[in-house]
C-alpha cells in the first residue's frame, strides 16, 4: 500500500509541477483559491475537507476523492464518520456513484493497512492532578507531546477532589487531538489507568454502577471519557510519582501551581 500511496502523491505532485510550469494565470489564480478555501473560516478546515470528499463523490473524480479522504483522515475523521458523509454523496449522486464509492472504501481500507502513512498521527499525553484538602480547591495539567512540538494544559476547580482533577486532565487532553489519533497516555494515578483500561467495561454495563450496585464516583467525568476515549486507539502507561521522569514531573508541578489560592 505504502507504494501506491506515494505513486498517487508523486503522481499528482508531477502533473501539478507540469500545469503550473505553463504559466498560466486563470489555473495560479485557481489553485490559490482552492489553497484558501479549505483554510479555516466561518467553517472549520475539517468540515471543508468533509465537504471536497462529498462533493468529489458526487462528481465521480476517483483523483479527488482519495485526496480528500487523505486530508481527510489527516484532520481526524473516523473512518466511520467518513463512510458516513459519502453515504450523503450517494443519495445526491445516485446509483452512478456506487462504483466509485466502492474504490473510495478499498482506498480506506489500503490506507489503514499501511500504518505509516502521513495521516497517522502519534501524541504522548502526561497528565496529573492535585488538590488542596480533597475535597478543596484543585488544579490540573497536561503536556501533550506532538511532531517534536509541547502543548500545556491547566485549569483548576474552586470545590473539587484528587481524583477529579486527575480525570479533567484526560479530558481537556484529548479534547485538543484530532479524532482517530493514536494516543499514549502516561499517569501515576492508578485511578484513571485502571478505570480507563479495566474497570469501565464492567461499571458501563451495570449502568455505571459498581459491584456493590452503587453508583459509581465521578460518573459524569466518566461518562464524558468514555464517549471521548473511542474516538482514539489508546496505550496506557504507569509513571512512578516522583521518579525524576520529567513530564511526570511537569505536569506534577503545574497542577500544583493552578489550585487557586
């Protein structure tokens, strides 16, 4: 798949190399309004992609739609958002678009085969939380690592617990990445880990619930995380509290520093 792939980026990076060498000016002026146009406006660029892929369908340009379904999956669309949007251009377009729907899907599925191509997206997140008599005042921090990049994230709570504050970081974390992400997340609270990893199955299907047929604490953080969490494919890690791991230690910090005072 990876060939293919590039034979299709390669092959549209040549013509666009041969139709920009005629130096004519209506084709510049149009390929700078179609730069533009997916740029972020009233609409967000993810919509407008969402859009090009739909229209492309309609229209049955094989070459469009796997470049949209390309950036596409670049701004975080699922795959099932995606299939769900071209079921719109079939019923617009009618059953003259089914062939081509049918090589825009084993496009997807090429796609997902090839685990390294340029739409996958990889981001570390190191979360804490922290609060000043639990209950008490709270603050909350992530660092979310991307491409080399750092992003932090705080906030706090005037009345709040530990633990609360540690799910908010998850939360405001994952927020902040396009859907469809892989995402390693890295915690010292065995609270999130295992509710995340392992307990949440089981609360979800005794309607949030523990054994003891109690509801379960903090459910609507919960509940907010679990919606949140299938929009990715999620590795969790262990980080000792204090162990001289420097985003630990980071966020550790800024969770501190953000309990109002």
């Amino acid at each position: 798949m990876s060939d293919k792939l590039d034979d299709f980026q390669e092959f549209r990076e040549r013509m666009n190399e041969i139709i920009f060498s005629k130096d004519d000016l209506n084709i510049k002026r149009f390929f700078n309004l179609d730069t533009r146009i997916y740029s972020d406006n009233k609409l967000s660029s993810e919509l407008k992609e969402m859009l090009g892929l739909v229209s492309s369908l309609v229209l049955r340009c094989d070459d469009c739609i796997n470049y949209h379904i390309i950036q596409c999956k670049k701004k975080g669309w699922t795959n099932e958002e995606i299939l769900e949007a071209m079921s719109v251009g079939l019923i617009v377009g009618g059953s003259i678009v089914i062939p081509h729907l049918r090589k825009a899907v084993n496009f997807m599925e090429e796609l997902d085969q090839n685990k390294d191509y340029e739409g996958t997206r990889n981001y570390k997140i190191y979360t804490d939380g922290a609060c000043s008599g639990n209950p008490g005042p709270g603050g909350y921090a992530a660092v979310i690592i991307f491409d080399g990049q750092e992003e932090k994230i705080t906030g706090s709570a005037e009345n709040t617990t530990n633990n609360r504050m540690e799910l908010k970081a998850v939360i405001e974390a994952l927020k902040t990445i396009p859907k469809g992400s892989s995402v390693e997340l890295y915690s010292d609270s065995t609270y999130v880990l295992n509710g995340l990893s392992k307990w949440i199955k089981s609360w979800k299907s005794k309607g949030w619930k523990t054994a003891a047929n109690k509801e379960i604490a903090n459910k609507d953080l919960w509940s907010e995380l679990d919606m949140l969490t299938s929009n990715f494919k999620i590795d969790y890690f262990k980080v000792e509290s204090h162990s001289g791991d420097y985003y630990n230690e980071t966020v550790d910090s800024l969770a501190k520093e953000s309990i109002p005072q």
